[in-house]
C-alpha cells in the first residue's frame, strides 16, 4: 500500500521546521517544500508477485506548468463488467502507482475499472520534480484522458493521503464526476503540521505547497465519501473528520476501527461496500 504524507512524522517535521526557519525568504525555500512534501520516488517499496489484469498506460500532453511536453504513467485495470464505474485513483506520497496495486484491486472488486497514475516526478512518469501545481494539472489530464476513452462510463474520483487534496481539487473544478472518495485526507498541509509536537510553531506563512483541500471542497456538489482509520498516526482522524464538516451534502464520514495510514482501505473494504450503496448507489 501506500506510503502517507510523511515517513518518520517526528523527525520530518523537526528537520523541515528548522529548515523553514532558516531559509524563510530564500528562493529554495519553495523547492524543498517540494521535495519535502512529495518525496518522489523512481521506485516502489512493494512488487507485486502477479501483474495480471494490469495494464500500463501512458499519457502525453503539453503541460501549462512548465511550458514543456511531459508524459504521465499509469496502470489501468479493467473491471470484468463491461458498463463499469471508472475509478481515478490519486495515490499519496513518496512511492510510486506500482505500491498501489493492491488498493487498484480492491476498488475493482467494489466494481471499479480503475485508472491509477504517477505524477511526474514518480515512476516512469516525466523526470521533474512535482509541485502542488503541477500534480493538479497531472489529475486534470488524466481525468480528461478517461472521459475520452471511456465517454458513456460514469466516472468517479479517490484519493489518498496526499491525493485526497488532489483529488479534491479536481472535483471542485470538474462537471462530469459522480463522486469523491477520499481515505486519510486533511484540510491543509498547515493542519498537519500543527498535529505535531513542533505544530506551535508560526510556519504557516512559508508554506508554499498549502494543498488547501478544506478551502475547495465545499465547492464540489457531488456525492462525498471520507473515510479515515481510527489508529492513523499519519494523518490524524480528526483532520479527515474537519474536511468531512466542511463538505456539503450528500456526504459520509466513515471511520474503520484499528485502521492505519496504511491498512483502512483493507480493514475497511466491506465499510466501503456499504457507503457506496447508500452514497452512491452503486
């Protein structure tokens, strides 16, 4: 599964508080916030002994961001019903979509063909190091992407950790989507900084990658799931419980007793089930 916004919460915070701190007004400043935040990797933590039924994907576009042609990698795994929901899955930080794979194959057990894909900066995706911009940018053609290729199947959004302020701000700026889920989510980045022992700290003001997801999501209209694990150190429930109160109806809150940043969406797989008959009728 995938890594969360942070490794080693306690160390992270510590290092880049001290290093705002010092570089608050320089121009690096916003690019170690970056490196910081996103952790890109070229590689996974987890190989799948099996890859069958995944497909690679790749998408190519000009990018606004950076003025330059860039390539998206993703894994496509086709549901077996061929008037399938379509699933975009915006994975967290640090590891790339190949982590994913048992998450993919989960959501398509829920019915889902799912899209999944890696930033650029990640995996196989174009060599640049991420920015908040530019992974709203890399959701918004992928998106784009599967409303070309799969026009008459309902599509629906998931994002997790890092990926759920993503994926909020596709949903807020898209028309076609039928609903949101979000696992392990946060308000803003500021938000999970002052969950640590350092948050007293007056930082909010040097932070550049805001990921601002409790500013956008009132307004996204579409059915909302969020979904948080109890035991998640990561990513405390109460930030997913936040961003859950300030989305409008119809929405749903599910919090999966014992679950980690890591382990919900599999302790939660019949929670799941269950909210997206009731949400959205699926």
């Amino acid at each position: 599964m995938i890594n969360g916004l942070l490794r080693r919460p306690r160390h992270w915070v510590v290092s880049a508080l001290l290093c705002l701190c010092a570089l608050g007004g320089c121009t690096s400043l916003d690019l170690q916030q970056r490196k910081w935040i996103f952790q890109p990797a070229k590689q996974t933590w987890w190989a799948p002994q099996s890859a069958e039924g995944v497909q690679e994907v790749w998408i190519e576009f000009d990018s606004k961001e950076t003025r330059a042609p860039a390539k998206l990698h993703g894994l496509w795994l086709p549901a077996t019903e061929t008037d399938a929901p379509v699933l975009l899955y915006l994975h967290g930080a640090r590891w790339d979509v190949t982590g994913s794979t048992p998450r993919l194959r989960r959501m398509r057990e829920l019915g889902f063909s799912v899209l999944a894909i890696d930033y650029r900066g990640f995996g196989k995706s174009s060599d640049d190091l991420p920015s908040e911009q530019m992974a709203y940018e890399d959701a918004r053609v992928a998106w784009e992407w599967l409303g070309r290729k799969h026009a008459q199947a309902p599509r629906y959004i998931f994002g997790h950790s890092l990926g759920s302020a993503i994926a909020v701000q596709l949903a807020s700026e898209v028309a076609d989507a039928k609903g949101l889920m979000l696992e392990g989510s946060f308000t803003s980045i500021a938000a999970v900084f002052q969950t640590f022992r350092w948050g007293w700290l007056p930082v909010s003001a040097l932070i550049t990658q805001r990921f601002d997801a409790g500013e956008r999501i009132a307004g996204v209209t579409v059915p909302i799931l969020v979904v948080h694990g109890s035991n998640d150190n990561l990513i405390r429930p109460e930030l997913g419980r936040a961003l859950f109160e300030r989305a409008v109806a119809p929405k749903r809150f599910v919090l999966v007793e014992g679950g980690s940043h890591h382990n919900t969406n599999a302790l939660g797989h019949s929670l799941y089930r269950e909210a997206m008959r009731d949400l959205f009728g699926l």
